[in-house]
C-alpha cells in the first residue's frame, strides 16, 4: 500500500497562535531529525540525532553532560515465516531469541483474541491472531499473556499477528534487559498473515527463521544545563528513539523540546534549566530510567517537569476510501496530563487542540516515561503521550507530521510552562 504524498512538512498555513520563528525552526527540525532514518537505540541514525540535539543545546547556551546506556542489539540474515508456496518477512521481537540456520519447522496453529488455541500447541509454532488495536508495546496484557500461555503449552515459537490501523507490522517495545518470552519470537504484518493462518486451519507445517547476531551494544542519554545559581530547576525531557523513522511519533516532540530550549534559554532566567533527551526508549524506558537515577535534578529541587512523549502532534487520516488518505488536521489519540493544580490553565491553554483540550489529572492517567516521573515524586508535571495511526511502522515518515501543527502545540506547552513557573 502505498501512501499519498501530501507535503508533510510545508509551514505555509501555520497558525496564527504560533510565531514564525517557531514555525520555521520546527519545519527545519522535523526536516533534520526525519532524515537520520531508523532510530534504534544506539544505531547509527540514533547516534547521529543524539549529536545533533546535543549540539543545539550547545548553540543555545547549555552545557552537555552524557550518559552511556547498554541495549539491545540484533543484526538480522534471514528473517521469513514460510509455509509451502508462502512466504513473508518477519519483524523479530527483541530481546531476539534467533533460530538455527536451518529456522524451526513445526505445525502451525493459531490463537485467537481470548488466547485459545486451534488444536494442541505442544510441538508447533503459535500464530497469535491479536485483537484490532493501535498497539505499542509487548508488555500489553493482550499480547504477552497469550504468548507466554503458548509457550507454556509447549509451543517451540511465536509469531504475533499486529492487526492494527495500518495493515503494516508494529514493532512493539518490550523488557530491555532480558528476554520476555521463553523461545523465538516474531512479528507479522496482518497483510501477509492471510496464507499461514490458512495453512493453521489446514494443518499443516511452517518453518520460521530468525537467522542473526543478538547482542547489547552502547547508547546515549544526555542532559544540557543552564546553572543560574538559583536552586529550583525546570526539567524538561523527550526520547529520540525508537523502530523506525518515527516521523509522527517522536519528531513533533523533538521539534518541541529544541524550540523550548532556545526559548527558555534567554527567556526563564527565574530556574536552572535541565534538558533531558534520552535513549533506548523502545526497551520499556530504559534509558529513562537511568538518566533520572544519574542526571535528573531531585524532585526536592525541582518546580516543575515538562515531558514531551509520543505522538506530540501527528497528522489525522480518512480510512473510509481503504487506503489511507492524509487530512491536515491532527490525530486525536495524544493525551495531556498534567498535576491537578495545572489543569484549569490546561483547558484554556490547549482549547481548540484535537485531544489535548480535555486534559488529565496526572492522579488519574500516565503512560511512558512520565509513569516514571509522577512516580519519583516530581511535584509538579504535566507530559504528552499517545498512538497514531502510524505508531511504530515503517511508513511512519515525513508524511505523518505537519509542521504548523507541532508549532501551534508547541506554543502551547510554552505558555503552560509560564504559568507553571509563574513567571
């Protein structure tokens, strides 16, 4: 399937609410940060976006500290699911657990949404047909519960059908420390699951190969500081990594976190500033995790958190003519939680913003990183997260983001801080 190019990134109807210098270093940051390609956590393309931020913050007056972080890694050969005349590439499920040269050959049989086999699971390779959903990570109960239920029945392998918006493979995040699952373990689009859940039906046998070097290697996580001498910190935070391109996911919040900086360099001078980016966060926040132990301000010291996860401001679509078609509005599953002291200025700070406009209190609603964050005991927060349509795919591209549209939230979220700050 191919997707229709709209011009993703062109600034031209940008919205009255957002000045022209945002707009513009927006448009010129989404263009830089969706042209390192794959952002797999310590991977080339990762690496080199981890720089470049670095290197803004540099121009903008902050000192650099780094943090190493190990993480997975897999350098696949072959990676295929076949069955007779079928056959269709596979997504391996990290911590990737590869299979000999010769791949596994065993029946396949598959499970359905409620975890129940079509015929005995000892011996055989699982093909879990997933429920629809806008999936993210395998840490779902709906996902790693059926699985290890297969693996637990016997079955030598798993491959997971990601039925989801895009018809494409989602990759999901999962433990970054060891594996979740107790054997080989892969991903299938929906579009190429059709033969094989056949071949389930008819009983008969597949072989999946997940042929490859598993390893760990080094990442990233920095923070850039402006110490004024003040005492009380502003902490502002966004991941650069993940499986792919991650135009929509992860570039809107990017865009914000660099224009945030530049402006909060010149314009906070009431706090210390701390801006936090960080690796390795398809591996349950890994990286997250390490950079708030060793380089985040304590909550004691801290007046407020700004984290700017997935999902910042991606571009709505029409499904209704079967292949997608863009829309220049934005998606409305991302979600705004802020402390409940935050969400009267909320409401009328992000009124008019799909999704945004009906914040939540951060007693009732987290995900991602800011779990984390609330969970330290960070007095005052507030943090975006959410899963559009392109979450996690391949075609997560520059198609998937409009730049006027992360200037206007942008906007948005610097007034937030304001009156966060009371400044």
């Amino acid at each position: 399937m191919m997707l229709p190019f709209m011009g993703g990134l062109t600034a031209s109807a940008a919205p009255t609410k957002a000045d022209d210098t945002i707009t513009g270093n927006v448009t010129d940051d989404l263009i830089r940060y969706i042209g390192f390609g794959s952002k797999q956590a310590g991977g080339p393309g990762d690496k080199a976006c981890g720089d470049w931020m670095a290197g803004e913050l540099v121009k903008a007056g902050f000192e650099i500290e780094r943090q190493s972080v190990s993480v997975p890694s897999f350098a696949p050969a072959r990676t295929e699911l076949v069955s007779g005349d079928a056959k269709a590439n596979v997504w391996p499920q990290p911590i990737v657990m590869p299979t000999s040269a010769e791949g596994i050959s065993a029946r396949i049989v598959r499970v359905d949404a409620a975890g129940r086999a079509s015929a005995p699971l000892d011996g055989a390779i699982a093909l879990i047909d997933l429920p629809h959903g806008r999936w993210s990570s395998a840490l779902s109960k709906a996902i790693w519960a059926p699985t290890k239920a297969a693996f637990a029945a016997g079955a030598v392998a798993a491959v997971i059908i990601t039925n989801g918006p895009s018809g494409k493979v989602i990759a999901l995040n999962t433990d970054g420390r060891k594996p979740m699952f107790a054997g080989p373990t892969a991903l299938i689009a929906p579009e190429d699951a059709a033969p094989f859940l056949a071949a389930a039906m008819a009983g008969e046998t597949a072989t999946l190969y997940l042929t490859g070097e598993s390893s760990r290697r080094p990442a990233f996580n920095f923070v850039g500081r402006i110490d004024r001498g003040k005492g009380r910190w502003l902490i502002v935070s966004t991941p650069r990594s993940g499986w792919f391109t991650c135009a929509g996911e992860r570039g809107g919040g990017v865009a914000a976190w660099l224009a945030i900086a530049r402006w909060a360099a010149a314009a906070v001078t009431s706090h210390n500033l701390a801006f936090v980016c960080n690796s390795g966060h398809e591996y349950e926040y890994l990286g997250a995790e390490e950079s708030m132990k060793a380089m985040a301000p304590k909550p004691a010291e801290t007046d407020f958190w700004l984290h700017l996860g997935a999902n910042l401001a991606a571009r709505d679509w029409h499904e209704i003519t079967g292949a997608p078609m863009p829309l220049p509005g934005t998606d409305a599953q991302r979600y705004l939680v802020t402390s409940p002291a935050l969400l009267p200025a909320a409401r009328e700070l992000f009124a008019g913003l799909s999704g945004l406009e009906a914040p939540y209190s951060s007693q009732d609603l987290s995900a991602g990183e800011l779990t984390g964050i609330i969970a330290a005991g960070y007095p005052s927060v507030a943090g975006i997260f959410g899963i559009h349509r392109f979450h996690h795919v391949a075609e997560d591209d520059a198609r998937c983001v409009v730049a006027a549209a992360v200037a206007e939230t942008t906007t948005a979220f610097q007034r937030l801080l304001v009156a966060a700050l009371k400044i």
